[in-house]
C-alpha cells in the first residue's frame, strides 16, 4: 500500500486528491519509518529497506516534511517545560578544564602547553554534560541523593580527555589545520608533537580511570579506546555494495562518536546500581544521542558556514568520506557511486557531489534520521524515574537536532 500510495501521488490527473493523499501517505511513512527504525535496532539490513521505501516519497512531500519535525520530542514526553542541561549541568562542569590540568601536570613547559591547548574552556562539553545529567538521573533513579559521586565525576572529566586526544590524533590522520575556531596543534607544533600529546592525554586519563578502583568501569571505558581505533580504520575504508555502504558507516559512526558517550553512562550507572536493565538504558541512551549527534554534525558539513563550524565545510568530502547526506544523495544521483568508491579523488569530485547532495534531499533525510535516533534515545531515558535531569537529559534531544555548530 506504501508503494501504491507513491504511484498514485505522482499522478496530475489526480490533483484535487494530492492534499490529502499526501497526508494519508506521510502518515503511512511516518509509521513505516517509526517501525523499521524500530527493526533496525535488531537487525541492520531492515534498515535498507527503509531507505528504498523513503525515497518513494520525495518528490511531493517535501513542504510537509516540517510537520515531522521534532515528532519524537513531542510524542513521547509531554512536560510542558523541560529543564535547561546547561544550566543544570553548569555547577558540575564549571571546574572541569581546571580539574584537568591538574591531572596534565607536568614540568616541561611545552607538552604543558601542548596539552592544555584544547582545554581552555570553550569546547562544548557536551559528553561530560550528558555523563553527570546522566550520573545524577541515576543516581535519584536509584534512591540515592542526587549528588554526584567522586567516581562519576571523574568519569566525565575521563570522557572529554579521551575525547579530546582522539581530536588531536585525528586532526594529524587528516592533516588538518583548524579545530574549534583557531590552529590545530599539529599545525602549530608539527604533527610528531601532536601525537605525543594525544598519547600524553589518554594516558592520564587511563591513571584518573584506574584511581576509580571498579574493574568493570576500567573494562567499559577501555571499550571507548579499542571502538576509536578501530573505527578510525573502518573510516579508512568504504564498502562496493551500496547496502553494506550504509552499514559501514553507521558502525563507524558508533566506533569514533556514540561510543564514548553510550559507555561513559553505562560507567556512571554501575558505580550507583548494578540492576543491568538500567546500564542497559543508560547505555542506550548515549549510543543513540551518540549517533544523532553525529549524523546531525554530517549535516553542518553541508549546512553551516566555516566561521560556525570552527573548520572548513566540506571537509568530510575534501578528506574522501561518504558521510549520511551523501549516501542518501546517491539514491537519487548513482553517479556518485564512482566518486565514494574513488574517494572523491578525481578533480571537480568534491564540487560536483556537494552539488548533488545539495539538489537532493540527503541532508533532510539524514536529519530525519537523526530523529528517530533522539526518538529511541527518549524511550530509553523515559524509563528512569522523573527528575529534573532525566527531564535534561530528554532536552537535550531536542538540542542535538537544532544546533547549527
């Protein structure tokens, strides 16, 4: 009937008809996609379909699509006012960057320097942010008081220096020269120093992590390491099949981003309750925030001017990356197909296939994915009992798939 539904839609003869056929037919899209996103959790390759059955829908559509927008939010938590996770998270972040030059102490001036470079403050804090909200839902979830334990907070001061050192390696992997507004360090001190930085930081996050004293955090945390490597060698590769193309590149988006923040609370979670059912919703939780937050990120690559984003657009492209809105793009442009399996290498690759991102509809399809992740991510985080972070935490959903840098 989906499919029926697109043929008739696509027939002039029928326009006094197209209004409302094209609500019943978002309709049945919009429960299509809520139940093979719902599939996908189980089994990837469900998914595929899904994006066979949604690209049936383009062509009439598209003023409608903003009725969807924020669906997820709306339909599974109805507060009429959700906290701020900012201001919520502001007392517990605010010694933050102290804290952790304080574990980077050194005496040599210049790996001080090296160090320090990216922890001046104006990151966006955006995984220690969800870690203590987190740390403090479960914690109230839990009957405990709402206070942070020493352990959980040195899981989110753990969680941005592991962040952080993946920045500084990844930037020397990709040669790059900005990072959050100003020169990367390999690009101020030379790429060997930058290396040994990254090195210098992820060992002392791995000294704060074993004062923590749990064997099972130690084991969770050592997880988010293993994940970053390996996902930076999938990014290395692509996938021939178009199919396994999408899957590859979800897996790889849960290795280099989702990781840190799904084990970072399933790590706060086990240092206040040992009930497996709710690690697994924190879990969850950050994985699927973890997710949307990198597809949406994929979408600044098309979307946002430089000056937002801290580093050049199109990047992704430039460095040979098939990211979310250019796999969907080739649904409609297959001759992007020869352009990812060459890595965009050939001159004019990168201008042509920004052109066909931007004349397709990649970009709101991966947005609209990026929903659906917020949307599980809210069932999860729903199961907890109410508080006024767990409300943050739901929030914050809302402001992963808005934000513009």
């Amino acid at each position: 009937s989906y499919c029926c539904l697109s043929i008739i839609s696509n027939q002039s003869a029928l326009s006094p008809l197209t209004s409302d056929i094209n609500k019943v037919f978002l309709s049945t899209q919009l429960l299509l996609t809520e139940y093979f996103f719902e599939m996908y959790l189980l089994n990837d390759n469900v998914f595929h379909f899904y994006c066979l059955c949604i690209s049936l829908s383009r062509h009439k559509s598209q003023s409608l699509y903003p009725t969807l927008q924020f669906f997820c939010c709306r339909t599974l938590h109805s507060d009429a006012k959700l906290k701020d996770p900012f201001m919520l998270a502001q007392k517990d972040l605010k010694s933050l960057y102290d804290d952790i030059k304080k574990e980077l102490f050194v005496s040599k001036v210049e790996l001080k320097s090296l160090c320090d470079y990216y922890f001046d403050g104006k990151g966006k804090a955006i995984r220690p942010m969800i870690v203590v909200l987190m740390a403090r839902a479960l914690n109230i979830h839990s009957n405990k008081a709402g206070d942070l334990l020493p352990g959980q907070r040195a899981i989110a001061m753990i969680s941005e220096m592991i962040h952080t050192a993946s920045l500084v390696h990844d930037d020397v992997i990709d040669g790059s020269d900005q990072r959050r507004g100003k020169r990367t360090i390999n690009e101020v001190w030379g790429e060997k120093k930058a290396i040994l930085a990254g090195d210098f930081i992820l060992s002392a996050a791995s000294m704060a992590l074993a004062r923590i004293g749990n064997n099972t955090v130690i084991k969770v945390l050592s997880q988010v390491i293993e994940d970053l490597v390996r996902g930076e060698f999938m990014q290395l590769g692509s996938k021939e099949n178009e199919n396994e193309r999408f899957k590859h590149y979800l897996e790889k988006t849960f290795k280099k981003t989702a990781s840190l923040i799904a084990n970072s609370c399933k790590a706060v979670s086990i240092l206040v309750n040992s009930d497996p059912d709710v690690h697994e919703i924190a879990y969850q939780y950050g994985k699927n925030v973890g997710i949307a937050f990198q597809l949406v990120d994929d979408v600044l690559d098309f979307t946002s001017r430089p000056s937002q984003l801290g580093k050049p657009s199109a990047a992704d492209l430039k460095l040979g990356l098939a990211t979310g809105p250019v796999l969907f793009a080739c649904q409609q442009f297959p001759e992007l197909h020869a352009m990812i399996m060459r890595r965009f290498s050939y001159n004019g690759d990168v201008d042509r296939a920004w052109q066909y991102v931007l004349q397709s509809d990649g970009v709101q399809q991966t947005n609209y994915l990026a929903q659906h992740y917020c949307q599980e991510a809210i069932r999860q985080i729903s199961m907890l009992r109410p508080s006024p972070e767990r409300d943050a935490l739901i929030r914050l959903t809302e402001m992963v798939l808005t934000r513009d840098k």
